[in-house]
C-alpha cells in the first residue's frame, strides 16, 4: 500500500513539472520494478502489482497536470508557452515560398 502512495506522489510531481516524456519513463521503471518482483517472489503478487501501481503512476500524473493548471490559472506558475505547428518546422516557410514563387 506504502509503494502506491508513493507512485501516486511521484506521478503529482511528474505531472506538475515535466512532460510526458517523463511519464513513460517512470512507467518503464515500474515495469521493471513489478517485473522483477514477479521473478524473485514467484508469486502471482508482481503480476497484480502491475496494474495497480501503473494505475496509482498514471492517476498522479493526471493530478500533477491538473495541479498545474490549477496553478498557472492562479498566477503561481508561468504559463506554459504552447507553440504554433507552422513555427515548430523549421525550413517549412522557405520551402512554401519556394513552391509559390
């Protein structure tokens, strides 16, 4: 019970401070993590701990984020810059003036 509150913060703080890159990184270490209490205890109990703690992992990131909208709508936090598709291809307008011109 300990470790999925513990998944539960760690996903709160993944949630309120990085991308989702980081997400799926911890998720992989939880994988690891149930994988190889599944092989040393020989027990079904790694393979019930593995949706449970990805679930406890994944509801807190759910929570960070929120938090962190809850937070930049409050001015706490500086808002996080979303950025325009066109500016997020570089060379892309020099290619479409190439074509028209």
């Amino acid at each position: 019970m300990s470790a999925l509150i513990l998944y539960v913060v760690v996903g709160l703080i993944a949630g309120a401070l990085f991308r989702v890159q980081t997400l799926v990184v911890l998720a992989a270490l939880v994988f690891c993590e149930d994988l190889v209490s599944f092989i040393l205890s020989g027990s079904s109990d790694g393979l019930v701990r593995l949706p449970t703690s990805q679930c406890a992992l994944q509801t807190g990131y759910g929570g960070g984020l929120y938090l962190r909208s809850v937070l930049e709508r409050a001015g706490l936090l500086p808002l996080t810059h979303v950025h325009d598709r066109k500016a997020a291809i570089p060379g892309e307008d020099e290619i479409t003036s190439d074509a028209i011109g």
